[in-house]
C-alpha cells in the first residue's frame, strides 16, 4: 500500500492528553410514584481545588436514545457547591425519570445528588453517587449488584429495581442474571440500552419468576463488544417507601490479572 | 500509562507498521498519526487533541490486561538484553500464526520536564507457541550504542493480531522500565 504522510502544525499536540472530567449520575426522577409518593432528585455540584468550573448537564431520558440530549450549563466560582433542588424540573422543565451526564467544561467538579420523597410530613430517599465515566463497565467485565431482596407480601419486605445507562453513543445490549444468595440461578434477562440510554426494570425477581427472595445478588454484563455501563440497584422497602442504592461493584476475580501499562504512541516530524 | 513519540520519517521497530495496518485505508493521511494498544485504536490529523486522545486513554485503560509479563534487562556492552517471562491470559494461543511479537522502545528520559521522550532504538522478536494459560520466556535485544545508561529507559509491548481482526493488532500487556 503507498502511502502519503502529509505533517500539519499542530501546535497543541504533543500537549498531555487529559480528557475532560465527565461523570454520571445514574439515576434520578422528577416524577409521581406509587401511594401518592412524589420523588425528586436535587443534584450537589462543587468545583475543586481553588479553581473556577465550568460544567454542562446532559438529561438522559429514561427509555429513549440521548445521543442529542438536552443540555444546561453552569459556572462555579473557585471552591463553590452548588445545589439544583429538583434539578430535573428546574434545569430541564422535565417530568419523568432520568440519567445525568455532567460535563466538566473547565476545571474539575465533585459531584453527588439525593433522590427522595418529597412527602409533606418529611423527606426520605436515597444518596445517588456520581460515577466517573472510567468506571463504566466494559465488554468482558460484569457488575455485581448485592444486598438484594424480594417479598412477595406488598406491604412487608423488600423490592428490588435494577437500572442501567448506557455510557457509549451506540446501542449497548445487556444482559442480566439473578441468583438467590446460595447461587441458585433464578433467570437471565436482556434488554438493549439505545445510544446514552437509561432503563430500569423493576421488581427484578418477579421478572424471572421468583417470588420469595430474601437475599439475592445479580450480575450484569454487555454482549456489545464496544458497550459501557453502570449498573445500579435500588431496593425498597415495601412497607415504609424507604430505599437504599447499590452500584454495581467488581469481583476480584473478574478484575485484569495485572496492571495495564498503556502505551499511547504518536508518530510526528521532530521540531 | 506511557507516551512516547516517534520520528515519522526514521520509523522503528515496525510500530508505524502497526498504525497503517489497523488504518488499512490508501491514500494521504495527516500527522500526528497516533495510537493506543498497537493499533487497536488510532487517529490522524488535526482534532480535538485533549478530548480525542482523552477518550483513546480512557478506553484503553478500562481494557483487561492479555497477558502477565515480567521483562529485566540487562546492559551488555553496546546492547541492552530483555529476559522476558509471559503469560498468555489472551484466551487465544499466541504464535507467529497471529504474529504475535515483543517489540522494546528504547527512549532517552527527556532533558525537559513534561517533555515526551522519542523511541531512539528498538528490539524485537516473535513468540512461539504459547497456549492459553501457559508461560513462556525469552530473551532478546537491542542495540544501544552511544546512549547513556543513566538515563536510557525502555518499554516492552507484547501484541498480536486477535481473532475477528483482519488488520488491527491489539496490545498485550506492557512493562516499562527501570
């Protein structure tokens, strides 16, 4: 094959390359839930270090390719944190439930957010941690979701929601399976996660038919070989409403068995 | 992670080699040419370097390692001998069916802070056979005439071309040193 190397200036590329900080908060609702619940998500930004940021907020609509998401942006002075009380309504006039991608545009953010009842005798909810898009997992390697549980009494126990968002701007298929706590295998379930897309499936054990689960654990992977996830669970409790959210984590043993030394390798004309 | 330039018109150790066989396209290509894990992603010209080269690292580095690779390297004269021990975990056999190779980049560390060292010498040789799950060692070299010991470094990349690829290889695993 001939070739053709043309050299440009490139003044800014031998620059460290340093992409731009980029997190997910994986879940979040502006929405009306069952028993006159009404869930809200206030979202907590702070910009690090002693530096101003910049930063952009990407709703991911649950269900729907986000590879054109609506965005907002906002500026922090040095060392602000800033807090968007129900940032879905507020920033994006949007009912419903969602992913958020933020987007450091300068400088570097601390980001976490809560989403809870907003019930007039008192709030309840959970903590939805950002994750750092580096986090997302890759094909090969699966997240595993514990502390899991099922009742079958409405009123009483547990429930379990497991989500997913897709950190890739192409269509991600994932795999779920469940097992009871002894590793018995309760079923596999798949769903596709169009470009950048959330979903949820709720009440996971009565999806593969399982009825009665006090302790159970799921593992979720990606078929798509250029696929990136989070994985997260949200077990509720039947009789008060109250949840707690679990990320999906790494076996060790699915962990690299080394250390990866990445080479990044340019070819240029000196000087 | 490691970043290392080479000079486009003195290309070593086949590593240029590499770009164009994962680029697999004729025709004119812009400078910098550059990539990540012996081809498996590239890109070319004028970009959006910071955000670009950021989501290549990003990638590569959520990616499991192939192999388990130990290398020492030893001065010998006007050579520097690499004694490599590896373990394939790549869940293929390794051999010269898939051309699988260790390449050492010998590179000076740069007078400048925050400078990116240049490949100046390289090595290189095949692996034989080696299934899945087995180890195997090696030695081999590379000249190293008229660099300064105190300040020669290097980094070996073992890659080959994976199952499904037609042109693109994949690295491996890497170890630098000292």
């Amino acid at each position: 094959m001939q070739r053709w190397i043309v050299g440009i200036i490139v003044a800014a590329a031998a620059a460290a390359a340093v992409s731009a900080q980029t997190l997910y908060i994986p879940a979040s609702a502006n929405a009306d839930g069952v028993n006159q619940t009404r869930w809200r998500t206030d979202l907590q930004v702070k910009a690090v270090g002693d530096a101003p940021a910049s930063f952009t907020i990407e709703l991911l609509k649950t269900g729907v390719d986000n590879s054109e998401p609506t965005t907002t942006e906002h500026t922090l002075a040095a060392s602000e944190s800033l807090r968007l009380g129900n940032v879905l309504e507020t920033d994006f006039d949007y009912a419903g439930t969602a992913a958020l991608r933020i987007i450091a545009t300068d400088g570097g953010i601390l980001a976490t957010s809560r989403t809870y009842n907003d019930d007039p005798g008192g709030t309840y909810g959970q903590t939805v941690p950002a994750v750092i898009e580096s986090e997302a997992f890759p094909f090969g390697r699966d997240a595993t979701l514990i502390q899991l549980s099922r009742s079958p009494d409405p009123s009483a126990g547990f429930r379990t929601n497991i989500g997913f968002v897709n950190a890739v701007d192409s269509s991600t298929a994932i795999e779920v399976d469940v097992f009871e706590s002894d590793g018995t295998h309760l079923g596999t379930l798949t769903r596709n996660l169009p470009p950048f897309g959330h979903r949820q499936i709720n009440d996971v054990f009565h999806a593969v038919g399982a009825d009665d689960v006090p302790d159970g654990y799921a593992i979720v992977g990606t078929t798509s070989e250029d696929g990136r996830f989070i994985a997260y669970a949200s077990v509720v409790d039947n009789g008060s409403g109250d949840a707690i959210f679990i990320l999906g984590g790494v076996e060790v043993a699915s962990l690299p068995l080394d250390p990866r030394l990445v080479v990044f390798e340019s070819f240029m004309r000196p000087g | 992670m490691l970043i290392i330039d080479q000079d486009v018109d003195a290309p070593l150790g086949g590593r240029l080699d590499r770009w164009f066989d994962s680029y697999n396209t004729p025709g004119t290509v812009y400078l910098p040419l550059v990539m990540v894990d012996s081809g498996e992603q590239i890109d070319s010209g004028d970009t959006s370097f910071t955000q670009v080269y950021g989501d290549m690292l990003d990638t590569a580095l959520t990616r499991p390692a192939g192999a388990r690779m130990a290398v020492e390297a030893t001065r010998i004269g006007s050579v520097l001998q690499f004694d490599v021990s590896i373990t394939n975990t790549s869940g293929e056999t390794l051999s010269a069916a898939n051309h699988a190779t260790l390449t050492a980049l010998v590179y000076e560390e740069p007078a400048t802070a925050n400078a990116i060292p240049l490949v100046v010498r390289t090595g290189t040789t095949a692996i034989t056979t080696l299934a899945d799950g087995d180890t195997g060692s090696t030695t081999f070299e590379a000249t190293v005439t008229g660099l300064n010991p105190s300040t020669t470094r290097w980094v070996v990349i073992a890659d080959y071309l994976p199952a499904g690829s037609t042109t693109a290889y994949d690295t491996l695993q890497a170890v630098e040193g000292p």
